[in-house]
C-alpha cells in the first residue's frame, strides 16, 4: 500500500513539475517552429519573404504583410516577424 500511495504521490510531483515547464517550453517550440516555416517559406533562401513568398507559405503573415514591412522595402525578416509576433501577443493580454 505504501509503495502505491509513493508511486502515486511521484506521479502527482512529476505532474505538477511539468505543468511548470510549458510556458517556457512552448515559447521555444513556437519560435523553432516560426524559424521553420520561414525558412520554408524562403523559396529563394535570402532571409526575406516577398509578399508572394508569405501567400504562398505563411498566410498570417501575408495577410499583415505592410504591418510587418515597416520600412516598406518589400520584404520582411525573420526579426521583423517576430517582433510582430511579440507585439500582437503583448496586446493580446491587456
């Protein structure tokens, strides 16, 4: 009985330390996971999406493209992204 009510107060322990862990976690999955689909996006691997680049492989983007393109060169970096990214998920918690 003893070595259930330990295993289950482990599971219980183990549990709890995970539920710590995913706010964390998932930042670094969703950034690794931003990177990726830029990087497929990239048809032409410069580091920028062109608008026809962020239609065809991040529509999210596409769709606040001039939001995103600040400086009104016509494409967009990574950085830029994640700024975006940032701001709108800032905005999202007021």
């Amino acid at each position: 009985m003893k070595a259930v009510l330990g295993a289950m107060a482990g599971a219980v322990i183990a549990a709890l330390a995970l539920t710590a862990l995913p706010a964390h976690a998932q930042e670094g999955k969703a950034a690794q996971k931003l990177e990726e689909r830029f990087a497929a996006a990239d048809k032409d691997h410069d580091g920028k999406l062109t608008k026809a680049e962020a239609q065809a492989g991040m529509p999210r983007v596409a769709k606040h493209f001039d939001e995103i393109d600040t400086q009104k060169t016509g494409a967009v970096t990574l950085e830029q992204v994640k700024q975006f990214a940032a701001a709108q998920m800032k905005d999202r918690k007021k």
